[in-house]
C-alpha cells in the first residue's frame, strides 16, 4: 500500500470498541434518510436463478429509502444454471446494477472480494443472494454505523440444518483459539461497512475465510466492530454449497495461512 493512514480516516477506537462490544443501553433511533448519501449492495452469487432477481429487487427498494444514490453489485461466481442470462437481463433494465462475470467458479471469497473491491460509495453492504437474510433489516445496521467501522449482523436463530451448525460452532472455536477473533457470528452475510475500511484491510481469501479475515485484520487495525442481531430464515430455492468438503478444506489452509500472515504484520 502507499501512505495512506488508518488514524486519518478512521477515528480512534476504545479498547471495549474492538471486537465483541457490548450492546448500548438505548439504540439510536432507525436511521432518516441520508441525504447526499451513497450506499454499495454486494451480492456474491453462485447457481441463484431463484433468488437473484428477487435480492436485487429488494434491496434496491430498501436501500433507496434511505439513500439518493444506490449502487448494486453482484458477482456471478461462475454458475452454470441462468444466473449469467438474468443479470444481463435485469443489467439491461437499469443503470445501479453492475454485473461482474467470473468464467468459472473462483470461490466465495474472490467473489466477494471482487465485489467489495469494486463499490464505489461511501458505505459498502454485503448479503449472500439467496434470500435467507430479511433486507428489509438493513436500517438495523444503518443506525450504528455512525459511530463504528463495521456493523457485523449475527443470527438470533440460525435456520439452517443441524450440521452447518456444528461445523460453524466448530470453526468459531478454532478461529477463537488460533486467531483470538471473539464475535459471536463469524460468517453472518450481513455486514455493512465504511467504505474506508478496504482502503486499509487488503483481503487475499479466496474461500469461506473471507469473513474471518475482514474480521480479523480490521480488530488488528483498530477498527470499531458493533454487532447487531438480525434475522435468518431456511432457504427456499437453490442449494447450499458451504458444507462441501473442499470449501472447508480451503477454509482450513486459509486459516493456517491467516494465522501466520497476523504475526508477521
């Protein structure tokens, strides 16, 4: 990176503002809307023709409530059903929609990456495209995200089969223990940023590590973090692809590799 300063741009954290925070007595009241404000939605998205419009749709009209402009990106991650042909359609319809095509499918990580990396406004949110968050809770994370860096979301009732919950309690363990990353809900699909943040934190997974590297290098680097519970329903349509072996053997190599990358910085 060139010279850019954390501490000009983002203000200076207490130590109770790092990582896991605890909740304000009273929050602030849900947020007007931001006038002259901007706001980039990232959606990555794999085999989603089921969802994708749907996603896109709503989070245009949550979003632009609150916001004069609203950029929408999502991140074909290489799928092979009509994900491709929907978003060139729904492109076509509209000029906040960006549309990035992988050839092939690179990963959870790289698309989400491409997709943070690409947003051009100055608040940055991301959800997965299958419609398992409500976005109509995004002004849960608006309210706060005055006052810290990241608004994470984490799931009050997680709705999702029995063994994606045990190897995401398992990963939550390993991630406390080999990386000292204390939040309550890791991969939640639900965070909004400033958009400064990814000036400062530069991501290399390309896998399901991806959240726990934001995560951990933005603690690293002094960020405020405040957690915000949010809802999360079974999904409807399409089928999950985190519980597949070689996404968690990937995530595995990531972590190791995460882990040395934080003692040499």
């Amino acid at each position: 990176m060139s010279n850019f300063n954390a501490a000009e741009v983002l203000p200076n954290p207490s130590p109770a503002d790092v990582a896991t925070v605890p909740a304000a007595p009273v929050a602030p009241a849900l947020p007007p809307p931001f006038e002259g404000g901007s706001i980039s939605a990232v959606f990555p998205a794999y085999n989603e023709e089921r969802n994708i419009e749907a996603a896109i749709r709503k989070v245009r009209q949550v979003l632009s409530a609150h916001f004069d402009q609203v950029e929408i990106i999502v991140v074909n991650d290489g799928s092979s059903d009509r994900t491709h042909d929907i978003l060139d359609q729904l492109k076509a319809e509209t000029d906040d929609l960006v549309v990035i095509h992988f050839p092939k499918n690179r990963g959870y990580g790289a698309a989400l990456g491409a997709g943070l990396y690409a947003a051009n406004n100055s608040l940055v949110f991301f959800s997965d495209s299958d419609l398992q968050f409500d976005l109509e809770e995004i002004p849960r994370l608006l309210k706060w995200i005055d006052q810290y860096d990241i608004v994470a979301g984490y799931r009050e009732h997680r709705a999702d089969p029995l063994n994606r919950k045990v190897n995401a309690w398992g990963w939550m363990l390993l991630v406390r223990l080999l990386l000292g990353l204390k939040v309550r809900d890791i991969d939640c699909a639900f965070k909004l940023f400033r958009r400064d943040v990814f000036r400062v934190v530069q991501l290399a997974s390309v896998g399901a590590m991806i959240n726990t590297e934001i995560l951990s290098l933005a603690v690293q680097r002094g960020m405020r973090i405040k957690e915000v519970p949010v809802s999360h329903y079974p999904r409807t349509a399409g089928r999950q692809t985190g519980a597949n072996i070689r996404v968690i053997i990937r995530a595995f190599r990531e972590l190791l590799a995460m882990r040395q990358r934080l003692k040499l910085v």
